[in-house]
C-alpha cells in the first residue's frame, strides 16, 4: 500500500487513514513513512512465511505465537 500523507497524529494508505497511539514527537516525511510501511510489512510477511503468525484473511485477523 501506498503512504500518500504523514502527520504527527495519523498516516493515509492510499483511502484509509491510521492514527498512531500517541502523536509523534517530530514530522516524518512521506518517503520515511513509506520505508516504514514497507519494512514491517516485509517482516510480518518473513514471520506469516516461518508460521509465527497466522492469518486468515477471510477474519483479516492476526494471532502471533510466542
């Protein structure tokens, strides 16, 4: 998914805007918001992969093993 607008309260992917839990201390950039989209879906992805983490995409829920 596509970072398209970064505040310090919230990120929009493409339609759909995400609030962080507390508002950031300082601004990031659009490009650094997208590289921190990308690397924690790349790592959810690598653990979904090792079957730590399982998904059903018909619930769209996550439950990760300890």
């Amino acid at each position: 998914m596509k970072v398209t607008k970064v505040t310090r309260e919230y990120f929009v992917l493409e339609d759909e805007k995400v609030y962080f839990g507390e508002p950031l201390d300082h601004d990031l950039t659009v490009a650094e918001m997208q590289k921190l989209w990308d690397d924690a879906n790349a790592h959810i992805n690598k653990l979904i992969e090792k079957g730590k983490v399982k998904y059903d995409p018909e619930k769209d829920k996550t439950k990760v093993e300890a």
